[in-house]
C-alpha cells in the first residue's frame, strides 16, 4: 500500500539523520566550543588583562604601529573579499 517513493524518502532520511547524529556524537566537544564562542574556534580568546601583558612587555611604538598597520591591512582585505 506505501508509495514507493516515500519509502525511499523515508529510508534514506533515516540513514542521513543516522550519520548526522553520529557526526554530531563525535565533534559535540567542538560544536560546543563553537557555539559558546562563534567566530572564535581557532583563536584565542582574549583575556581580561591582555592590555597589561602587552604594558609589561617592553615592545616598541614603532612594533605597535606595524602591527596596527598590517591588522588594518587584514581588515580591508576581508571586506574587499566579503563584497
């Protein structure tokens, strides 16, 4: 009596919703860390006295201003690539 279409439709999305599950078992630990920190996943995220890190350490103006240079370098790129 069942269409044999929606069999097929049933039994493959069954085998996808398996794996699926199965892939999301595996990586839960990463869907986590992604969820909680989007757009964070390969970086770290920076700490509440990161500025004082920088303050103690004796790094030149001159390291500052190349290092904003090339980080607004970064940034036009990816709006360049975005649009």
């Amino acid at each position: 009596m069942m269409n044999k279409d929606f069999l097929m439709g049933f039994v493959s999305g069954t085998v996808v919703g398996a794996v699926g599950y199965r892939l999301y078992e595996q990586n839960q630990g990463q869907l986590s860390q992604l969820i909680q920190n989007p757009g964070m996943m390969n970086a770290q995220q920076p700490s509440a006295n990161t500025f004082q890190q920088v303050q103690s350490q004796d790094i030149s103006v001159e390291d500052l201003i190349s290092q904003k240079e090339r980080l607004e370098d970064m940034i036009a790129e990816k709006k360049v690539h975005s649009n």
